[in-house]
C-alpha cells in the first residue's frame, strides 16, 4: 500500500500525494478512523500509481513524481527555480496538491483524493 502523507513544521515540510497515471484523483481503499499531524492520512493500492513527493524548506519548493510506486521511475520535477520537467503536464495539479500539502501547517487532511 502507498500512502498520502506529510505536512509541514513551522518552516518546512515534507507530503507525498498519490495519483493515477494520467494525473487524475483517486479514491483511497484505506483511510484511517483518526486524522494526525503528519501522518499518513489514505491508502492506496495499483500497479500504475504515481507518487508525487513535494519538500518545501527556506523558500524553495521541490517536486519529484515517481511511476510505478516509491522506487519507480522519475517522470515528472520541478526544480527549486519553479521549472518543470515537461510543460503542460497532467501532474501538475497532483503536484500543485502536494506542494500544498507539504505547507500544510500540522496537516490533518487529504490533499488529493476523489
């Protein structure tokens, strides 16, 4: 199972959000009964999710999407400049949601689920 995680600190943070291979929101098959700081906040199982993992710290964002699962190939960034791997992509909403999330002050929700 992958999980959407994460949140931010007081001035950084770490999140991961999951997504379908076309970019597209999915609905999670495992969601806890109690929402924590930081933790993981839903599950999701397949062969074709992306990861999307987004680290913000000292102004600058940064964000890689993996396909395949944690350890998958990296199809999609964007760099600590704002510039992205492949213009126009379908992951930039999940990754506009990850980004979101890893600001998320003690976040305790579901950034990117149907």
């Amino acid at each position: 199972m992958i999980y959407e995680q994460g949140g931010a600190g007081r001035n950084s943070g770490t999140a991961q959000v999951i997504c379908g291979p076309n970019g597209e929101a999915l609905a999670p098959v495992w969601a806890p009964n109690r929402l924590y700081a930081q933790d993981k906040h839903a599950g999701f199982e397949g062969r074709d999710l992306i990861v999307v993992r987004a680290t913000w710290g000292q102004g600058e964002v940064t964000v890689e999407a993996r396909q395949g699962g944690e350890d998958g190939e990296v199809v999609y960034t964007i760099d600590r400049t704002g510039r992205e791997s492949v213009t126009g992509s379908p992951l930039r909403a999940a990754a506009d949601a990850a980004i979101e999330k890893a600001q998320c002050y003690h976040c305790r929700c579901r950034h990117y689920t149907k």
